[in-house]
C-alpha cells in the first residue's frame, strides 16, 4: 500500500472514531471525487433515510470544466418528530479534483477532490444550517463491458447551527461511504452510509440531461 493510500486510510478511520454531531448532512454526499465533464450536466433524484430524518430531494449537476463542479439541490426533509411535517430543503456544493487516477502524464494512486457545501433547512421552531467542506477519495473499477464502479470515501469537517429562541453554533465530523455504478454512459445509480449523528443510507438515480 502505497503512502497516500495509507494516509487516506488513517483518515477515514480517525473520523470513525471521534465524529458525533447533532443532526449530519441531510443529503449526504452522493459524488465520488471524480467530476462529470466539461459542459456535461445530470439531474437526478434521491432519497435518505436517517435517524433524524427521512429527505427526499432533486440534484442538479455541472462540469465547468474538466476538474470542477458545482450542484444544487432541492427538495423536503421530515424530520423524526412528533407531528413534524416535511420542510423546504435547500443545499449546494462545488467540488474541484486534485487527482486524476486516470491522467496519463502522471499516474495517481486514486482520485481525490476538495469541496465546499451547505445546507439549510427551516423546521417547525428552529433552523438549521450548515457549512462546511469535504475531502473525498475514490477509485473507479472498469468492467469488461465498459461500466464502471466507483468506490469512494468521504470526510467532511462543518459548522452546524440550530437556531430557535436562541442560536448555538457546533464544529462537526462525519463519514460517507458509498459507491456510484455507471449504468449507461448516460445513467448512474448511487448508494451510500453516512456515519454521523444523523446515520443514514442515501440511493438515488441520475440521468444526463446536456
């Protein structure tokens, strides 16, 4: 094993251990740390299912360039409460890859990228929101007929804050681990754990739309 790959290794497992937070990323982080394609756009829709919360919502992805993306997503989150109802859900993310497994001049042990993101959402009697930034590490896997499987790991460090009568604002750490598999050159299908406060499993499916 290479030192990077030990160093992501040790990585993942130091979040393990220490990362609890109060609520965790409503929509996860669904994106290996490769980028889509210049010009090239998905839209899809997804689902998690958490301790905290059920969400539904729709993402919208964009390759501006051949190492950067930016998505916005959209959508409702149920919180696990008494008689809660769904609530609006926004979120977006950038994302910019600083290894290319596949670059021909220099061959990297695996694709990483760093990104930005948050999240708010408004529920019955506080809000919540989020910033915060990833770094995430993945793989991909070609089989004979061409498609691929994308193992990746995620590690996020954010700021929660909650506000209500009152604010309080929380340094938090979580996990992502999941996989994206290329149905068609013009599909994927996702599925991912979150290790969090908030432990849930995200699916979801995703088209080219341009």
């Amino acid at each position: 094993m290479t030192p990077m790959k030990i160093c992501f290794v040790s990585m993942v497992i130091l979040f393990l251990t220490f990362s609890y937070s109060f609520g965790g990323i409503l929509t996860g982080t669904l994106n290996p740390a490769s980028t889509c394609g210049y010009g090239v756009g998905f839209l899809g829709g997804y689902a998690g299912l958490g301790d905290d919360a059920t969400t539904l919502f729709g993402m919208l992805s964009y390759g501006f360039s051949d190492y950067t993306e930016g998505r916005l997503k959209l959508g409702f989150s149920d919180p696990d409460e008494g008689n809660a109802n769904p609530r609006f859900l926004i979120g977006a993310d950038f994302k910019y890859q600083v290894m290319d497994y596949n670059n021909k001049s220099g061959r990297q042990p695996f694709d990483m990228a760093i990104a930005g993101f948050f999240e708010y959402v408004d529920y019955n009697g506080y809000s919540y929101l989020q910033l915060g930034g990833n770094i995430i590490g993945s793989i991909p896997y070609r089989f004979s007929s061409g498609q691929r499987l994308i193992p990746y790991a995620a590690l996020n460090l954010r700021l929660d804050r909650v506000s209500n009568h009152y604010s309080h604002s929380d340094f938090e750490g979580g996990v992502n681990l999941g996989a994206k598999y290329e149905l068609t050159q013009e599909m994927n299908i996702y599925g991912e754990l979150q290790i969090d406060d908030n432990t849930a499993f995200f699916t979801g499916l995703e088209f080219r739309v341009f």
